[in-house]
C-alpha cells in the first residue's frame, strides 16, 4: 500500500498527511453502499429489457422473417418451440424475469440473429476494450486536470489560468466525433497515417500477449486524448473552483499561522479536502466517457461496444444490443460504486454519515 | 454634479434597481458574455430567415459540381472605370490529375460570375407566408455555380444547408429545453416543494439516470424509432427522447433552489403571514430563483444540440431528408470522403461557435444571477 | 504614541507602531486600520475592543502577516521581542518580512500563537485532532512521531478535554464547539509560545461556554506566563479579562490605557458612549440602555476629521470636521484621540 510510504515520507516534516480508516466503520460503509446498488441495477435491466422490446415486432418474427428470407421453410413446431424457448407466448413480467435470470443463472445472454452466435462471445472482449479504454482516460483525465486545476486556483487571473481556461472551453464545445475526425483527417493527410483502430494489423487477430499488449498501449492515447478532452477541461474548472472555495476557508489561515510552508499547507489542507468533490466526479465522468467512447470508437473503428452495439442497433439485433446496453450500465454502477468506496476511504466525514 | 453626488446617485440607483436591472447590470460587464449573446442572437437570426439568407435551397443541386471546392470570394470587380465594389468568384473547369486520374475542379481564371444581392432564385415561403424568390445574395445567373463553402456529393450548395441544418439544430436544442424544463419543474419543483417521500423517490430516479451512460441509452431508444416515420415526427421523437433523459439537471438545479428558500426569512414570513402556498410559490419563491433556471437553461440548450448532432451523425437521430447539423457531419463520416473533400467540415465550426457561445451565455447569465454575490 | 506607564520594560513582548494595513479594491481602497499604537507585555492581557468593522481583527491578523488579500500593511512598525533562554533579547520587525519567508514562519505557531472566531471551520474538517497538533510540534520542536503524540495528548489534557487520549485520535466533526475551541487554544499553546493573539475566541460560542474558555486562558497565561492579545468586542469580556485596554475605532485606536481607568474614567466620548450601552445588574430598571446614534460610516468614505464626529455628542463645532486629533497622553496614564484633551497634556 502505497500510504504507508506516504506516511514515512510525510512525518519527516511534521504531521501525517492522510491516515487509512478503521475497518469496521468502512465495512458497514460498503455494505450499505452495496444495498443501495440493487434497485439501480434492477432498473437498469428493466431499460435494457424494454429497449430490447420496443423495435415494432417480437424478436421471433424476426427470426422467422430471416429464416424464410435464407429459403428455409418454417415448421410450426420450430415457431411453437422457439416461442417456449423464450417464453414469448407469455405475459411480459414473466418474459422478463426468463430473460434476466438466463443471465444471472447462465450467463445466456440469449442468441445474435444477426452473427448466429450466443451473445456472450460477441460481448465480453469488446466490454474489456472498453473498461480499458474508459480507465486509461479516466487516469489521463486525472493527471492532467488535477496539477492544472491546482496552478488554476492557486495562480487566479494568471495568464496561465486564462489559457487553460479556454483550453478548456475550446474542450468543452467540440464534440468528441468532431475531434476525432479533425485528428483522423489531420493524421491522414499531413502524415499519411491510419489512427483507427486500437491494434496493428498483425495484432488484430493475435492472442493476448506482452506484445500486444504493448501495441495496444500505442494505439490507445489517441482515442485516449479525443476522449479525454471534454472531461479534462470539465475537471480542471470542477478544480479550480473548489480549491478556490477551500482557499478562502479560516483553516487555511490557521495552518498558516502555525508556521507550514505555502506549498505544504497548500498540499495538506485545501488540496486534500477539493480532492473529495473531484473524486467524486468519477461518478459523473464514467457514464459520460463510456457513453462518449461508444461514438468515438464509431469514429475510429475500434474494437470496443461502441461499434458493434451500433451495428446492432440498426439491424435490430436486439438481444445483444440490449445485452451491451444492460453490461454498459452495470460497469458505470460499479464504477461509480468503486469511486464512492474511494470517496468514503478518504474523507472521513461521509463514513460517519449514517 | 459633483463626483460625491454622482456617487450617490448610483447608489441610489443600485437600490431601486429591479432583481433583472442588476442580472442584467452584472451581465453587461461580463465582455466575453456579452460578445457570445450577440452571436447567439445573430445564430437564431439565421435559423429564423433560413430561406432568405441561404442563396439556394438544400435540394438544389448542380450534378456538374459533386464535390466542387469552395470558391474564393472576391469583393472588388476591375472594371474600365477602375475598382468597383462588385463581389465575384470564377467558374470552375475540370482538370485530371495525373497520378490519381481523377477528376479535380480548378478555379477557371477566364470565367468571372457576378454576385448580387437581393436576386430572384427558386421561390421560397418566409415564415410561412411570405411568397418570394428573392434571395440576399447569389449569383446573378442563376444557372452559375456559386459554392462559397464547397458543394456535397450530389453538388448542392454546403452554405445553404448549413444555413437550413441551423434551424434544425438550433431549434431542437430550444424545444428539447422546453420540454426538459416542464419535466424539470414539475418533478425538481414537487420534490424540492414536498420534500419526505416524495423527494426521496423522485431523487433516487434522478441519480438512476444520472447512472446510465446515456448515449448509448439515446441510441437504444432512438433506433426503435420507425423508419417509416415522417421527418416532423422523427424531429419529435429524438426531441422527447433527448429531453427524456436531459430534465435531470434542471430538476436538480430547481429543487435546490427551493429547498434553500423554504427556510428563507422572507418565506417563512410570508407563511406566517397567512399567505397562500400557491401565493408564496408564484409571487415569492419563482421570482428569486427565476435568473438561476434561465442560466441552467442556457446551458442545458448546448448539450441538446451536442447529443442531436452526435445522434444523427451516427445515424439514429434525424436523418436526411432533414437538414440538420449532424445529418451534414454523418456525410463527413468516412475519412476517405474527407481527404478529398475538407469542406465537410465547415458544418463542424457551425456546431463549435454556437456551443461555445451558447456556453459562454449560460457562465455569464449564472453569473450575474446572483446579482448580491461577493 | 502610548505613554510610558510604569511597565517592566524586560517584559516588553510586541511594540506596534503606527501601523496602516489597507485593502485595495475595485470600488477604492479601504483604509481598514489607519495609524494604531500599542504595546503587548508578558504577563498581561491587552484587550482590543471595538464594533464589527473596526479594524481590531485586522490588526491582530496583520501582526503575522495573516491578512486575507488584497489587504497588506503599508506603512508601521510590527516589533517582536524574543526572549531567549539565556535572556537575551531580539527584535524583529514583523512587518517588514515578506509573508511567506522562513524567518515569520519560525516565528508563527512557535513564538506567537494564534486562535481564531471560529472553531467549526478553523480547523481542518478531514484531519484528526491529533494530526493538526503533533503537525505544529514536529515541525517547530522537531520532535518525533511519538514524542509529538505524548505532548499533544498531555496538552489536550491541559486545555481540559476529557479521554485526551481518545480524543486525540477524533476528527474534529466529533467534537463540540467549545471542545473545537480547546483543541485551537492547545494548538496554539503546544510550542509554549511567548505571545497569544485570541481573535473573538468566544464569539461562535455560547454564553457558559464563553466563560469556561475566558477561564481557562486565564489559567493557562498564569501556568505560562504569556502575553495575550485578546479581540474582543465584548466589553464583559474586558472587565473580566484585561490588564490594558485599546479601543478601536474606524481603524485607528480611540483611546488605551490600563483597564481600571478605561472603566472608571472613560475619556473619549466613543468608550464613554460603549460603557453607557451595556447593561448592568446594579442599574435600575427603568434606565434604558442607550445606544450610540448614527452608523459606522462606510469605509470607502472616511469622514474628513475626527472618524467619531458624525456620531459625537461632545463635537466641538468647527474644529472635529476639520482635523482628525493626534493621540494625547493622559495624566491618569493611556491616551487618546479627542480635541477635548488638547490642552491636558502634549504629547
């Protein structure tokens, strides 16, 4: 852990900047927090349940539609058994909780019409792709925006406040696809470069290896930055702004007074009680880059959900659109769980907070 | 009058200055506001004289000219009489290009195309009644080719659609608003008015789909849309669809404001007064926090327009033949298509200027709206 | 210029002179203390008195350069005398060191100790008491982890806060107003410090609570043996607490001297006028209280004279609007700013 050699590196100055919280305070923290989790994911699945129902016609039809379409002649018995198999000749709550716990029983996310495959294969390396990418630009977000945020607030009305704070509008007003096709453009005309895709053609198909891995790792920042610009700016304002409140807070003035250094009280005091509402965000920035990296993957052809739940979406393949949907929301609930635990762990104020 | 006097008496007019002389006092000082309101208004102008201000129509198209580059414009015109204001461009001609063999429009030095203003073209309806085939500018041929940003691959006039995808765009930002701010009001104004239950379920719904990463959620719901559906209900659909998941903010943004008043002294004293709830809602609490929802709206009209263009830009929202900011950049998706015609783009500076403006316009109103900050 | 009393001079801690601190803004510039004088001893408690506004926090702030920005001292001497352990003596003056230099912050928290108005927002909401107060130790006594807990623990215990032990480790959300409080005054005192400036320390305060931490400063300046500069504007508090007295007003220092002539024969018409406004037990019911008329002037508009005229019961026509009076020495000791005792004494 890596608080411990904070706290070594820490006291030679004098006080501890951050001390871990007791176990059992955090426990019940956790537990509670996992309580209330269980009706956002049950409304989650209802969404996604619901999305999947909404294209005119059930998916039966569709798939008789193509089974007639390829020449092969329908059995009424194949109708009767498919029917039973996903319980369509049922009411809706009972279509539901088949649909739900093939899921949570199975892992059957049901079958692709449109790839004839269970939706569990389609799924589950471009949902990877996609938590990597969303983490990587969370972390990039992350380290840029918070030192910024802090010269921001610290340096007010400074020139360099003024050009990240149209930095970080410019950020702000491009949509993410538009970036990503100035980038692409750009890359493709001056540099003769393709920056699609998150693999070199000889890596497409590869298994994972170390060298894949760093290939990956190459491809990445591009899809990285396009993605993170918007969130980045959002942050460094969400910064400078809450430094800028703790700043004019008396328990600066008292920190001051004991005799701490500008650049140690700075860092002990207001930094460490804004880092609470920024980590906080995490909360509100996981939905919107994994919302965002589904239309900048569009862009960019990656290999992510984007993509493909777009390809379904418009040829109705309903159950693994609905399926990328239902996944999609689960990982931000437990992103946003993961960045409340962080929150909890930190500030002492929101353990307490029965 | 004396410095002193002169003081006083903007004292004394700070006073008895109404809440929206001081909104709009704090306002006028904010320069880069000020500045973004104006293109704001100029943008909606646009929107509202489409017809008039656009040279063609957005089905016009010239077959000769797919992908023709956009002509450089020129003000003065040599004439015998030495310069004379009369802008211009040159016609184009075809040249092949050697290595690609294939076909490129190059300016044609010999041809000169006057402009006009105020020349008759194809007929149009100013807002809806007004019959006329005068158009501000274009050429005064009607059969020269004029593409001042560039012509599509069916060759119609990128200028004119823009100018036609403002209406659109702009538009479905105001009308999304609307429909979040009476979503927004009912529900921010019910729970922050009734607190208890009310506001605990209502919350939980909130931060539910505040959860929900909400593109692909749009693209869920908007790909269910019917195909077969006329333009004007699609435009409806993927409104009510965006404003489905956009009142959140502005509810959070109500509610607050009225659970800060409820204790307020002068609510509070209204109440013991005797006042009549609908009375202190209407006439006490609305007024005071009437600037914060006008800057929340102002801001919530960005994202709108921003989750149209993406929408449409991957095919799910409008869809041609509407014209709309994203129905033009779905046209600028394949990079191949944008090598060799950049102009795509200029739709692209369309969508950046007004969300920059529109975003500067909502800093500055909320802002000003506490006119007593600091 | 305060009159030499009969002081010890070797107990002489801070000598303020003539200081002006001022706080530049867009509307103009507020002149919020304008010229004040006065003297801090070991063993004693000087009391700055005045209403909200008067510049009396400023003042005390600015003597470790605490002043929130724009404000900044522009003119006057801050001297600090530091008493070694051998007895030998330094000067330093405070307000010619820049705000954040080493020098005034070995000085900060280890010589002169300071608590605040507010001890819910004064201290760090995230940090545990004991991390905020083993932080002043370490860094000023140099001492270690453990070392600082012993001392922080037993000064918890000196400013009576019951299981010091336990307490230590809470964060300060768990404790109350008055408990914050003495975690602030045992912050401020854990270095033994030869001066502690209290800024309203009892202002957020309830009224036996008030009492307990008046008390309790007593207590530890007798075990200490500091110099304690207390701002207050509650005249109850002076009486209580004082041995000499500054009263403030519009940034300049009305009058000063020792507490028993400032209650017992008041000169300027501004400390007459603060004394009639309190109430007292032995006064007879039917006496209402009087207030003084007239508002604090706004503080971008200074009157021209003397900054009490507009409100004065005792103006001397054509003379108090014109000229603001310099301070003059008293017989009974002190002085004060005030036409009327032009001819008593020069100063």
């Amino acid at each position: 852990m890596p608080a411990d050699a904070f706290r070594r590196f820490s006291t030679r100055q004098g006080g501890v900047l951050w001390a871990p919280p007791c176990p059992r305070t955090m426990i019940r923290y956790i537990l509670r927090r996992l309580l209330i989790m269980i009706p956002t994911l049950f409304g989650i699945s209802i969404i996604a349940f619901i999305i999947i129902q909404l294209p005119p016609g059930d998916y039966l039809t569709t798939v008789i539609a193509q089974l007639s379409a390829s020449g092969d002649l329908v059995e009424e018995d194949v109708i009767a058994s498919l029917k039973a198999q996903y319980g369509l000749d049922r009411p809706m709550h009972v279509q539901y909780l088949k649909w739900i716990s093939n899921i949570l029983l199975r892992g059957d996310f049901g079958t692709s019409f449109e790839w004839d495959v269970a939706v569990g294969e389609l799924i589950w390396s471009r949902l990877g792709l996609t938590v990597t990418l969303s983490v990587a630009t969370l972390l990039f977000t992350w380290a840029v925006a918070f030192p910024v945020g802090i010269y921001a607030a610290v340096r007010q009305y400074s020139w360099g406040d003024y050009l990240f704070t149209g930095i970080g509008f410019v950020g702000l007003a491009i949509p993410n696809f538009l970036l990503a096709l100035v980038l692409m453009y750009v890359a493709f005309k001056y540099f003769n470069q393709s920056v699609g895709g998150l693999f070199s053609p000889d890596f497409v198909e590869a298994p994972w290896t170390w060298a894949r891995v760093q290939d990956m790792l190459g491809h990445l920042w591009v899809p990285m930055i396009i993605l993170g610009t918007a969130g980045t700016a959002g942050l460094i304002r969400i910064m400078r702004a809450n430094l800028l409140d703790e700043l004019r807070k008396p328990y600066v003035k008292t920190a001051r007074a004991k005799g701490l250094s500008e650049l140690r009280l700075l860092l002990k005091y207001p930094v460490r009680v804004a880092l609470n509402p920024f980590v906080s965000t995490i909360g509100l920035t996981l939905p919107i880059l994994i919302s965002g990296s589904a239309i900048v993957s569009v862009v960019l052809s990656l290999p992510t959900s984007g993509p493909l739940l777009l390809r379904a979406l418009i040829a109705q393949d309903m159950y693994l659109a609905g399926s990328f949907i239902l996944m999609l929301g689960i990982i931000t609930v437990l992103g946003t769980l993961l960045s409340d635990l962080l929150l909890a762990w930190l500030d002492p104020r929101i353990r307490f907070d029965d | 009058m004396t410095a002193r006097a002169m003081e006083s008496d903007r004292q004394e007019a700070i006073n008895v200055a109404t809440q929206w002389q001081l909104m709009w006092w704090r306002f006028r000082k904010h320069r880069l506001a000020m500045t973004s309101l104006v293109i704001v208004i100029l943008i909606y102008l646009v929107a509202l004289l489409a017809e008039f201000l656009a040279p063609f129509t957005p089905d016009e198209f010239q077959a000769d000219y797919t992908y023709a580059p956009p002509q450089r414009l020129h003000l003065f015109l040599e004439t015998e009489n030495g310069l004379r204001f009369q802008p211009w461009v040159h016609g184009y001609k075809v040249e092949i290009e050697e290595e690609a063999l294939r076909r490129v429009f190059v300016p044609d030095e010999e041809v000169i195309h006057e402009i006009g203003f105020f020349v008759s073209g194809v007929p149009i309806t100013l807002f809806g009644f007004l019959e006329t085939d005068r158009h501000l500018v274009g050429p005064k041929d009607p059969e020269a080719p004029m593409f001042l940003f560039g012509a599509d691959k069916l060759g119609r006039d990128m200028l004119t659609r823009m100018i036609y995808g403002t209406r659109i765009s702009m538009s479905i930002g105001l009308v999304g608003v609307a429909l979040s701010l009476i979503l927004g009001i009912l529900l921010g104004g019910l729970s922050g008015f009734l607190g208890g239950h009310v506001d605990n379920i209502i919350q939980r719904v909130i931060e539910f789909i505040r959860s929900v990463p909400t593109i692909p959620l749009w693209m869920g719901l908007a790909a269910a849309l019917p195909t077969d559906w006329p333009p004007l209900r699609i435009y409806f659909g993927i409104t009510v669809i965006l404003s489905f998941i956009g009142w959140t903010e502005l509810a959070r943004v109500i509610r607050g404001r009225f659970l800060a008043l409820r204790t307020e002294d002068f609510v509070v004293a209204a109440h013991l007064d005797g006042v009549g709830q609908m009375r202190i809602i209407l006439h006490h609490m609305v007024p005071s926090f009437l600037s914060h929802i006008i800057a929340a709206l102002t801001l919530a009209i960005p994202n709108m327009i921003l989750a149209e263009t993406s929408l449409s830009f991957l095919g799910l929202g409008l869809r041609p033949p509407i014209v709309s900011w994203g129905v033009l950049l779905q046209e600028a998706q394949n990079i191949r298509t944008v090598a060799t015609a950049p102009w795509l783009f200029s739709t692209g500076g369309a969508v950046f200027i007004a969300i920059l403006a529109l975003n500067f316009v909502g800093d500055g109103l909320r802002d000003a709206a506490d006119p007593y900050a600091r | 210029m305060p009159v030499e009393r009969q002081l010890p001079a070797e107990d002489l801690l801070l000598e303020v002179r003539d200081l002006h601190v001022h706080f530049p803004l867009d509307e103009g510039t507020v002149k919020a203390v304008a010229g004040v004088d006065f003297d801090v001893y070991r063993n004693r408690t000087l009391c700055v008195v005045g209403e909200s506004g008067c510049g009396k926090s400023v003042s005390a702030q600015s003597i470790l350069q605490l002043v929130d920005r724009p404000g900044r001292i522009v003119q006057g001497q801050i001297r600090f005398h530091r008493h070694d352990a051998d007895g030998s003596v330094t000067v330093t003056d405070l307000a010619a060191l820049r705000s954040s230099s080493r020098a005034l912050r070995a000085i900060r928290g280890r010589h002169i100790g300071m608590v605040f108005q507010e001890p819910n927002t004064s201290l760090s909401p995230i940090h545990t008491v004991g991390n905020q107060i083993s932080e002043v130790i370490q860094l000023h006594l140099g001492e270690d982890e453990e070392a600082a807990r012993r001392r922080g623990i037993e000064m918890l215990e000196r400013v009576g806060i019951a299981r010091p032990a336990q307490n230590y480790d809470a964060y300060t959300f768990e404790l109350s107003g008055g408990m914050r409080q003495r975690v602030m005054i045992a912050m401020a005192l854990v270095c033994s410090p030869a001066l502690l400036i209290a800024d309203e320390p009892t202002t957020a305060l309830d009224v036996t609570t008030q009492a307990q931490i008046m008390s309790l400063l007593q207590e530890l300046q007798a075990d200490f043996g500091m110099g304690v500069m207390l701002i207050t504007h509650d005249l109850g508090v002076v009486a209580e607490m004082a041995d000499d007295v500054v009263v403030m007003y519009l940034g300049q220092v009305a009058e000063y001297g020792d507490v028993d002539r400032i209650f017992h024969a008041p000169a300027h018409p501004y400390t007459k006028a603060l004394l009639r406004s309190i109430p007292n037990l032995d006064f007879d019911q039917d006496i209402r209280l009087d207030s003084i008329r007239g508002m604090v002037p706004d503080p971008f508009h200074r009157p021209v004279g003397c900054p009490f005229g507009p409100r004065c019961d005792e103006v001397i026509e054509g003379r108090c609007e014109a000229e603001n009076p310099p301070a003059f020495s008293l017989e009974e000791g002190g002085s004060v700013r005030c036409l009327h005792y032009e001819e008593v004494t020069l100063s």
